[in-house]
C-alpha cells in the first residue's frame, strides 16, 4: 500500500436495517432474517428490506417525478448513499462515484420486455432507466456530485472491485474521495427461476434456509436477498477514520463451467496471499467468508483458507445465512460487518460452523473475501486506526 486508504464513512440498506445501530442489533440476534414469498410462480425464501426501509425508499421515490421511473437498485443505490453522507462532512460536488450490480434493473427489465412481448411497444424510459450506468450516474444527481461516475459488473463481486478502483483512484492521486459499493434488487421472478435453473436455490421449509459454511451439506441452500451498501474512502488518516484498509488482493482462475470454482478456490488464495503481503503479515483475526450456501462454492473456499493460512487459522463466520445472497452488495455488506466487529470487538459466530479458536483479547485485524461468477475473487484486509493520545 503506497498511502493509507481510509473508510471514512459506510452505510448499507439490507435485510438487517439502514442504522447502524439497527443493523448491529440484528446481528447480536444471531437470528436468519429470510420470509417465505411468492414471487411469479415460486414460493421461496428471501430476504428483504426491512418495512421501516421500505417506507424510506417510496418516500424517496415519491420525492422527485423522475424517481417513479426509476429501478429499485438505482433507488436502493441513492438510500444507502445518503446514509453514508450524513455521517461525514466530505463535500459532495467532489465526490467521485463507482457503484455496481449484478444483474442491473432486473424489475424494469421484466417489466419493459413483457410490455413489449404483449403490445411491440417500450416505454421512452426504457433503454436510459435500464443502462448500468444509471445506478452512479442517478446517485451523482441526487448527491449533486460532478466528479467520475463508474458502474461495472463483476458479478457477485462487484462491490469489492468498486472499492479497488477506489483504492486506484485515490492512490493514483485521480481523486480526493470515493464513494464505492454494489445495489442488487433482485427478488425477481426471472432471476429466482435463473438461480433455481442452477440448481442453486435453497429448497429448506425452514428460516434457517441458507446453510452458509455448514460444510458437511449435501444440498445448495443460496438464499437472495436485497441491498445496497456503500462506503466513501479516502486517502490518508482523518479524524472521519472509520477503518483502514491495510491490505487488497484479487486474482481469477480458469473455469470449467460458468458457475464452477476449483475445488481448492485458486483464485482465492492467491487473492488472499496478495493481500496479506500488501498488509505485509502472515495471518489476520477474522475471516468473513463470501460463502454463498452452495456445496461447492462454500467447501472450495475453506478448502483455500486452510491451505492459506496452515497452522495459523482466522476465526471464520459470515453473514449470508441471515441476509442471504446480495450478489453485487454482498460484498460491502461483509466490510460493514467486519467494521462493526471491530469497533465492538466482537466476533458474530455463525451457527453453521464451531470455530476451533477462541477470539483474541482484541480483534486487530478482518479479512473480507467476495467471490464472482467467472472466476475472479477479491480479498481485503481491514483494521481500525491507532489511537493518538496528545
């Protein structure tokens, strides 16, 4: 690392909460927060907004007449970042932007192509209200933001490949702060039936429904979720410090399949190892896995934590078997987490997994992995800042 790269401020919409102190309760509950709809034809288990957030996000959609037309990704994307910038005094019209998804505007997609199936016709809206860019490009225009607006797609990853152009940006000396992160609003019927045509969808009848890091399972248990969950980076140590972003590394690997992973996770370890030479340590306290609940994605991934980390293994948890798959905010969602521990020095166990360890007198140091479709993987490493007494 050339520079320190602070977090100086995150905030999230999820399952969990839109407060800090709400999404912190919500993880000492220790409780999975899934309920059973119907979506198209389906009854399955998601994970949705909370109905306090929900209120939020149509009140915000009814603010502006240009929001009605707008996706609930982009919607979720404009919460969750002004969250973020109530709690810092960074100025706005600075503010460089990179927020990602996954699967896009996948409810206006639906929606304008069964229009257009049924009638020839789309609606004017269509092709600008559907664009990826219109996520950074719609969260620059509420925040009165002029600088760089970037959007891009790295699948379940996307949020963590944000937060490296971040880094890039910043340490290249391109900006002076960077509001990074991933929106997926994805509880739609097309995009159920696409996980359950992957065979990855959880059949539980039960609310612990996704089986993250029980490795032992024979079954895929992916359970999706909503969310946007966003961070502001900054170069240098402020006192806005939230965290600091001691290490990052990122690899891919070659596929066979185009949902597979290797059976040791390649792209894992070495997304690891680089970040633990860019932090220039050898082990970390805590590791919060991506994990998705699926056989082999979950086992691939310890499998590469044990070859990593030999005799010096982490504390692991996640938390996707309480909010589920967020796809392309899955990611920052785990960084918010790790942020949280840290600064409660509290370890959230997952009840999937008895970790060997007990957790060391003061939690130091989290590793966040994400890991996306196509064989990439990202690793970042994060620690609070040193206390200074004058």
């Amino acid at each position: 690392m050339h520079a320190p790269i602070s977090i100086s401020a995150i905030a999230s919409v999820s399952a969990l909460g839109d407060s800090p102190k709400e999404v912190w309760e919500r993880y000492l509950s220790k409780k999975p927060l899934f309920v059973k709809n119907t979506i198209g034809h389906q009854e399955v288990f998601v994970a949705k907004i909370s109905a306090q957030t929900q209120k939020a996000l149509s009140q915000l959609k009814a603010s502006r007449p240009s929001y009605k037309t707008l996706d609930r990704s982009v919607l979720l994307a404009i919460l969750a970042s002004n969250y973020a910038l109530q709690k810092t005094d960074i100025g706005k019209q600075t503010l460089d932007i990179n927020i990602g998804s996954s699967r896009g505007a996948t409810s206006l997609f639906e929606k304008y192509h069964t229009d257009f199936l049924h009638t020839g016709k789309v609606s004017p809206f269509t092709s600008p209200t559907t664009t990826l860019g219109n996520i950074s490009s719609w969260v620059a225009q509420d925040l009165g933001a002029k600088g760089i607006q970037i959007d891009q797609s790295v699948t379940c990853s996307t949020a963590m490949h944000s937060l490296l152009n971040g880094i890039a940006w910043l340490q290249a000396d391109m900006a002076t702060a960077f509001l990074v992160g991933g929106s997926e609003a994805a509880l739609t019927p097309f995009t159920i039936a696409q996980m359950k045509a992957l065979k990855l969808y959880s059949k539980a009848t039960h609310n612990k429904a996704c089986e993250s890091m029980r490795f032992q399972k024979t079954k895929n248990t992916m359970v999706l979720g909503e969310a946007a969950a966003v961070a502001v980076l900054e170069k240098g140590i402020s006192a806005r410090t939230l965290a600091l972003i001691k290490g990052y590394g990122f690899a891919s690997e070659i596929i066979t399949h185009n949902s597979s992973i290797t059976e040791n996770a390649q792209s894992i370890q070495n997304a690891m190892s680089m970040a633990l030479k860019k932090a220039a340590i050898t082990t970390v306290d805590a590791i919060i896995m991506h994990a998705p609940g699926t056989v082999k994605g979950d086992v691939a991934e310890k499998n590469a934590v044990d070859i990593v980390f030999k005799e010096k293994q982490p504390l692991l948890t996640s938390n996707k078997w309480m909010v589920g798959h967020t796809f392309a905010a899955s990611g920052m969602l785990s960084i918010e987490m790790a942020i949280y521990m840290l600064q409660h020095n509290k370890f959230i166990e997952n009840p999937f997994y008895n970790n060997p360890r007990d957790l060391p007198p003061t939690l130091q140091t989290v590793l966040v992995n994400a890991v996306g479709f196509g064989g990439n993987a990202v690793s970042i490493i994060i620690s609070l800042p040193k206390k200074t007494t004058n």
